[in-house]
C-alpha cells in the first residue's frame, strides 16, 4: 500500500490537513488543468460538475485564486471533452497546467 503524508496546511493555520494521511494506492490519473475566468466558489462549482460528468472522473478540485483544476480520472481524460466541460461551465481551458 502506497500513502502520502501531508505536512502542511491547505487553510495556512495548520489547523486542518496536518499530519493526514491518505491512501493512494489505486488512484488512476490526476491531471492539472488551467482556466480563466473563475473568480469565487461559485465559479469553482460550476467547473467542477460539468467536469466530474464526463466518462471515469472520479474526483475534480477547483480553485479560483490559481486557476487549477486537479481531475482525478480511472483513464486519461480526452482533452477537447474536458474543454467542451469547462465552455459549457462559461469559462476558458488554457491547457493542462
């Protein structure tokens, strides 16, 4: 069994994600992504459920402030239907980050 251990913290106050523990064994893909336009939790919303509907997305975090989208897949993504996901969100897929 592979695990990952993260020391920092995703909130800067090291109140939450310190120390976890996750297992990745059996992950499949994860690809970053870059859009444009998103700007809130709203924004991050949309992109994250027009992604998560294509075929074998297993997991999608967006993030405004970067701009990244990590997509956990079981297979390798077709970049245009990821595209296609974000335009019908209303925002821009500049390409894999």
């Amino acid at each position: 069994m592979t695990t990952e251990t993260n020391s920092g913290s995703c909130c800067g106050t090291g109140s939450c994600g310190s120390g976890a523990t996750v297992d990745v064994q059996g992950v499949g893909v994860t690809t970053v992504y870059k859009v444009s336009g998103m700007t809130c939790g709203h924004c991050e919303g949309a992109v994250s459920q027009e992604i998560s509907a294509l075929d074998g997305v297993t997991a999608v975090t967006a993030v405004a402030k970067t701009g990244e989208v990590t997509v956990n897949s079981a297979a390798p993504l077709d970049e245009e239907a990821v595209r296609a996901a974000v335009d019908e969100a209303g925002y821009e897929l500049v390409g894999q980050a």
